[in-house]
C-alpha cells in the first residue's frame, strides 16, 4: 500500500530547503534542513516556476512525486510544495 508524504520547501539562493516535511532520510531521521537534489527533474521545473509531475528517487525510494512553486505578490520565486505517493 502507497503511503502519502508532503514537504513545503523554502528557496534560499539557489537550493529548496525542507522547512516542513513527512519524509524520512534513509537511516529513518527526519528530512528537515535537507535540499532537494539539483538533479532531481522537480528542482528542474520549479526553478523554471512550472509544476512538475512524475517518478523521482528519494532517500533511496522511488515515488510518484508532485511538486508546485510558491510565488510572492512580486512574482519572486520563494518555496514549493511536494506531494507524494512512496511504495
């Protein structure tokens, strides 16, 4: 059975941190003030501030991920949000 994990990454300089998130590393401690991979196809699209759907590989699992850009009133790119399926 799938399980459901979510992170909201802020973006500090050219990294997406994750401030708040469900996922653990791979020897079980949380992922918090972890970076998205810059090779992972999200980080990709939402430095591009496009959505991204699609199968990525996280802390050594391979998930059915959603990620989406969060904007401020200025248009100025300044977190995510990831939504995904594990197992």
């Amino acid at each position: 059975m799938a399980k459901q994990e979510s992170t909201i990454f802020t973006y500090e300089g050219e990294d997406f941190i994750r401030t708040y998130t469900t996922l653990l590393t791979e020897d079980g401690k949380p992922a918090i003030n972890t970076k998205l991979d810059r090779d992972n196809p999200g980080y990709k699209a939402l430095i591009e501030k496009r959505s991204f759907s699609g199968q990525v590989s996280l802390f050594g699992k391979q998930c059915d991920a959603n990620y989406a850009p969060l904007t401020d009133d200025n248009g100025q790119l300044i977190g995510a949000l990831m939504v995904l399926l594990v197992g």
